[in-house]
C-alpha cells in the first residue's frame, strides 16, 4: 500500500453533505429597524385592547367581601381567642350586615377566603392518601396520614379520609338573609366533577372521622360517600399560596343595587391561633371569571412597553441612522460548492 492510500485511509474527515454541514433551506430573517420596530407595533396594538377589554369585563364583576373573624370574636375573650373557639359553652353565632353596592346577577357565588394559612406546607399536603380517598379497600393506606392516621395509635382503627388535609376542613358556616325570608344556598357541584368521579370513591364513606383525641375542623356525613361530600372535596385541593378562597356555594337569585343583605355565621375556625383573617365574599362572574386586574394590567403593560421602545427605536432610526450590512456578505447567501 503506497503512502497516498494509507494517508487517506488514516483521514477522519466527514464526508460533505448539506445536512451534516447545517446548510439545508431554512428561515433566516434580517433583523432591519424596520421589521422591529413594525413588529413591537403590531404586539403594542394587540395587547392594548386586549387589556383594556380584560379591565373592562373585570370592572363589570360585582363583589363583596367582609372581614368577620375580629367582629365576631367577643370582646371577653379578646385576649384568648382560643379558649372562645375551643369551648362548647360559648356562643359562635355572628350576624353580619352587607348592601349590595350593584345589581348581582344569578349565579352568585359565596366563597370563603383565608389569609396566612399555608396549604402548600410540605408536610401538610403530603399528610393524605389518595389509595384510601378512591378504594374502600385501601382504608388501611394511612402510612402518609401521619400524625392523623389511626383513631388513638398506629395499631387501632385507620381514619377515613385520614390526614392533616382533611382533618383541618373548613367548618364555618352560612345562612343567608334578605329581609326576614331566608336565601337558599345552592351546594351543589360546587367541586370539579373529574374529582368527584376520580379521586373520590363513591363507596368510601368516611370512618372515625373527627373523633377521639384533639377535634380538628368539619364533621363529615358518614352515610354519604366521600365523592358527595363536595365541601370536603373542595377544602382538599390544596391552595398554592397562603392566601386563597375557596367555593362555599351558590345563590341562584338576582340580588338588586342597595338591597340589605343579613350573613348569620358560625364562627367555628381557629384561625386565632396561626394569627389568621376569615373573609366572606359574594362575587358575579363573567367570561373573564371572578373580579381579577391582574390581566388587564400585564396586558397593558406589556402593550406599553412596546410601544416605547417602538418609539425609541423610530428616534434612534431617523436621528441617528446606521448603514446596514449587505446580507449578499453572509455565510448563507454564498454559494456554497461541493467539497
């Protein structure tokens, strides 16, 4: 073998091809001012309406909200809120008057709404079994329940539904006023229907629920299963920041401008303890959902900016103009030979 071929057969180099040599047809767009400039206008002028219309559907969202846990706490026990909540002696009933600012159309929708109260503790979310929560045959899965999983001990009975989750649920309650003629509170299918048929077994019934020991929060039904206990399947989808509402039900009558509405509530939650805020809300809803200016306002922002660093751009490219490349100088435009 002479020395050509032995050199060419030492050689690593690739064979050329367009495809190994990244030179295959592609989209290469030139950034010239005016593509840039036209195209921070054409975001500008999108987002602005678009954020304006979200203002607009927002605005047109009729809520009220009231703070109850300090007016409904009596001035005795201002000092010790705890022993008021943890005492079966003492009266919990607490009236609140609200006037309604603009006509509420049907639906209307009651939330409760928590402050400082931090669902998404790592401990707490993972204190619950979703075996049990589905199969009655998995009552026994309260390994993950800790320190809520057995009615007095590791070995006695396991509790349905089990955890710091379900053991915590929400038991303030609601009636509602207007005049001397009660409002009847709609509570159903007010929990996403995917939970109530997937992650809660209709033949689950709740078992030692709030019993023995430390009492926690709501009792639960235990001749209903867990997946028509709606209140507890929406206390369960934990919130992700400590300041979250949640679904109480629905009123399905018109509620009129400067009508007086009566909330007789029982204050039952300890949120006194963790320094917690209790709020009751009415709220409409529209396309857009519940009253939010959070997307109205990022839309208008970001239209905005657009628009400035159009403007800017448009100043810079008529007082200080700069020659441009001649795009005939890239590496994509050249004719590329077969190697």
């Amino acid at each position: 073998m002479d020395a050509s071929m032995r050199t060419k057969s030492r050689s690593n180099k690739p064979k050329y091809s367009r495809f190994t040599q990244q030179e295959l047809p592609a989209w290469k767009p030139i950034l010239t001012p005016k593509w840039v400039i036209t195209s921070f206008v054409i975001i500008g002028i999108l987002f602005t309406p678009a954020g304006l219309l979200c203002l607009w559907a927002s605005e047109h969202v009729v809520e009220i909200m009231d703070r109850y846990d300090e007016d409904c706490l009596p001035k005795p026990f201002s000092s010790n809120p705890d022993s008021f909540i943890k005492s079966k002696n003492t009266n919990k009933t607490c009236v609140r008057t609200l006037k309604v600012p603009r006509k509420m159309t049907a639906p209307i929708f009651i939330y409760y709404q928590l402050d400082n109260f931090y669902q998404n503790h790592r401990r707490y979310v993972k204190s619950r079994s979703d075996k049990q929560l589905r199969d009655p045959d998995d009552a026994d899965e309260t390994d993950d329940c800790k320190p809520k999983n057995n009615l007095n001990g590791n070995n006695d009975e396991p509790i349905v539904p089990c955890g710091l989750v379900a053991w915590s649920l929400f038991n303030d309650t609601y009636k509602l006023y207007k005049g001397n003629n009660a409002i009847d509170i709609d509570k159903k299918d007010i929990a996403w229907e995917s939970d109530k048929k997937f992650k809660f077994g209709s033949e689950v019934y709740p078992k030692n629920f709030q019993k023995g020991g430390l009492i926690g929060g709501g009792q639960l039904d235990e001749s209903k299963p867990l997946s028509e206990q709606e209140d507890l399947i929406v206390w369960m989808k934990t919130a992700a920041l400590p300041t979250f509402r949640k679904l109480y039900g629905k009123i399905n009558i018109d509620l009129e401008a400067n009508e007086t509405i009566t909330f007789v509530i029982q204050n039952n939650y300890n949120t006194y303890e963790f320094g917690g805020e209790k709020k009751i809300a009415l709220s409409t809803a529209n396309w857009i959902g519940g009253k939010n200016d959070f997307f109205g306002i990022s839309f208008l922002t970001i239209g905005g900016i657009c628009f400035f660093v159009a403007i800017n751009f448009i100043l810079i490219y008529v007082l200080k103009p700069r020659p441009l490349g001649d795009p005939a100088y890239l590496s994509w435009n050249r004719n590329q030979g077969a190697q």
